[in-house]
C-alpha cells in the first residue's frame, strides 16, 4: 500500500476511522482525499480493494450494491478494505452505499468524492447513522507550518514566508511540493474547468462558465451580482445561479451569506464569494506575483483567513457568514456554533489593539462569545462586557476556533 503514497508524505489534521462506519472523504479534487486514506490504511497487512468509479465498466459492475457484494463472495475475493474512488461518478452514489452499510459487509468501508453531494437532504437521511462524513479541504497553515519547522517552532521569518507563498500560491499538496508550483495550478484549473465542468456536469457553454468563474475570481470578497454576470458572460441569471451552485458543489468558492436575524432573511439575501483556495482564485485573476508587490494583497489575506475557518468548522452543524449592518458597519466573519457566536476582522498589516466601530458596534448589537482581530502584529487579549477579545495572526486562528468550538 506504500506504493500509493508520495515520496514526500504531509500529515493532516484529519483522523479517518471506519469501526463499523463508511468512511467518506469529501473535498476538491486533488486535496489529498486518496493519500490520506491509503495513509490510514498503510499498517494493515490485507489487501485493499480499489474501485475507480470514474471508470464505465466499474460504474455497470455497481449497480446493485446486492449484486456487488455477492459477487466479491462468489469470487473468493476477502478484502481487508474496500475502497471507491470518485464515489459521486456512480448515478445514486448514496444509495448505493447505503446498500452496502446495511448489509453489514466483513471488511471497512473508504470512499472518496470530489463533490459535496454527501451534504444534500436525501443523502444525509440514507447515510444517517451508517457513515462519516470528512471534509478534506487544502493544506491550513497549521499543517504547513508543521512540515516546514518541525516540532521546533516557526522562527518569525519562516512564518512570513510562509504566509506570502500560501497566500499567493495556496495550498494544494501538488501546489505546495512542486518546483514549479504556477504549471500544477493550470493544471488543476484544467481539470476542474475541462472534466469536472463539461464531462461530469455536461455544461453547454464553457466559454462562459471559465468567464464566470474569471468573474467570481475577480470579485472575491465582494458581494455576488448575478445580473451583472449574466449580461457579461450572456447567459441567463438563472443559469449563472446553477453554474454558481456547481462551482460550490466542485469546492471551488464558497457563496457566504450575511448574518441577520432569521435564517429565511439570510437565505434570500446577497451572499458575497470567497474562494475555498487561494491559488486557484489568482490563476483565474490577479497573477501570481509576490504579496508584497500586488495591490490586492488585502483581499488575498482575508479570503486566505476565510479558507483557515472553512478548514475549521463543521459545514453541517456551523454557519459561516459576514455581517453588514444598514449603516454601513461591516465585520469580516461569523461563526455561529448551536447559537453560540465568534466573529472575526481582518486586517492585512498591523493595528493598535483597539477595536472598530463596526467590531464595537456588532459586540454591543449581538454580545459574541469571542471577538477575533485577525493581523500581522503582536498578540493581545482583553474583554467587552462578557466578549472575549483577542489580536493574533493568521497561524494562530484554525486552534482559536477550534477551542472556540470544542474541537
């Protein structure tokens, strides 16, 4: 199983279990979902089984999860482990594993997926209770920073590098171990554009799906408009909401939405796009120049904090949201956990550890637990009433939010 592994192995955060469960991987293509389970599976001594869905003649083998597993007894074949590839190639990906949980087979179950059809109602209600969903997303920082000091700790200048290059760059594991990190990001934007976009979801405009998605690139941070979009790329506002959905369905961006009082007035208004990774939002717009030498270098640092939160939190259980008030006052993001809420502002360089209006005035407005002032200088704490307040940087925010949660 060994042979399955890079040469250069990044240990993440995520810790697969099957005891009894399907264990499901979800997450873009190319983010180490495979690796990290032939990693989990790397001591044992039977054999594993691998299924690429991908493949036609796999796909008419699975199409009765009854059928399948007859045949594996029929053929004598007693994996250690099962494992599919591209779980959501399969027409109902879901019921399909379902079949197989419930017929209690003798071996773990691993299955991967590049898009987040796991988190959609009917799947949720056939996989309740016989898997585990994993949401495997690029490398955080935290993961990065381990490989790139040890267990020593990050020397200042280390650090700083390392945020430049992960801002810039982002942080695919091809991405991050590759000499020439700009031809892996093409290659990466290829194949999502070419075979997740017009082979798996059979889209009739390309052109104008890549431009879109130029558009959202370009735009990142700032409010969606679909109208907008629709007259640049001319195609309809419904269909550039359905390209929309795919784009998130592929883990590519995120449509945030505001934080207000109702979830039915959060659903019906203006979400603003952030991209899951960092690299590939500036192949798509903006280059790959050093941060230091780019006027957008603020935007890169916030959308970089959103993919450290996105790592974080659990998609099915806590909302992730900016808020904007009607006078005009903004924070960055907010966490809401069971009723319980952090927010977070960003800054790109280095502020006075005062508050902002906008922060003091949604403290005093919704009372959060936490009140997170992300920046590049030194750490501090103090408390608003019963929020706590802290200034740290952005390698400090994934363990924040994870005390935060319980994690």
């Amino acid at each position: 199983m060994s042979r399955f592994l890079p040469a250069r192995y990044i240990s993440r955060k995520l810790r697969l279990q099957a005891d009894g469960y399907i264990c499901l991987v979800v997450g873009p293509r190319q983010a180490g979902k495979s690796t990290l389970i032939w990693h989990t599976l790397a001591g044992m001594k039977e054999p594993v089984l691998l299924l690429n869905c991908e493949e036609m003649a796999i796909r008419e083998w699975l199409r009765s999860p009854a059928g399948f597993l007859a045949d594996l007894r029929e053929l004598n074949i007693l994996p250690g482990a099962l494992l599919f590839e591209e779980i959501q190639w399969l027409p109902e990906a879901a019921f399909f594993l379902k079949g197989v949980a419930d017929r209690r087979p003798p071996f773990a179950v691993y299955a991967t997926g590049s898009s987040s059809f796991d988190l959609a109602s009917k799947t949720r209600e056939s996989l309740a209770g016989r898997a585990r969903r994993h949401l495997l997303l690029p490398l955080s920082l935290a993961e990065l920073k381990a490989v790139a000091t040890g267990s020593s700790g990050a020397e200042q200048p280390g650090r700083h590098q390392l945020l430049e290059r992960t801002a810039v760059f982002g942080g695919y594991p091809q991405v991050v171990s590759a000499t020439e990190p700009e031809r892996e990001l093409a290659g990466l934007v290829e194949a999502l554009v070419v075979r997740d976009a017009s082979d798996r979801f059979r889209i009739r405009h390309l052109a104008a799906f890549r431009r879109l998605l130029e558009l959202m690139a370009s735009q990142a941070g700032n409010l969606c408009n679909f109208s907008e979009w629709s007259s640049i790329t001319g195609i309809s506002n419904e269909t550039v909401a359905e390209y929309a959905r795919l784009v998130e369905e592929c883990h590519l961006v995120r449509l945030v939405r505001p934080f207000v009082g109702g979830k039915r007035a959060a659903f019906k208004s203006t979400p603003k796009v952030y991209f899951v990774d960092n690299g590939i939002r500036n192949l798509l717009f903006g280059g790959l120049a050093p941060l230091d030498q780019r006027g957008d270098r603020g935007l890169l640092i916030e959308n970089l904090v959103f993919s450290e939160l996105l790592k974080v939190i659990n998609p099915l259980l806590d909302g992730l949201h900016f808020w904007r008030s009607k006078s005009g006052a903004e924070v960055d993001f907010v966490i809401n956990h069971h009723g319980r809420l952090l927010a977070c502002e960003v800054k790109a360089g280095t502020v006075r550890q005062r508050l902002s209006r906008s922060a003091r005035s949604f403290i005093d407005t919704y009372r959060p637990e936490r009140f997170l002032v992300v920046h590049a200088g030194e750490p501090g704490d103090s408390s608003a009433g019963a929020t706590r307040i802290r200034f740290l940087d952005v390698f400090d925010l994934g363990q924040e939010v994870e005390d935060f949660l319980g994690c």
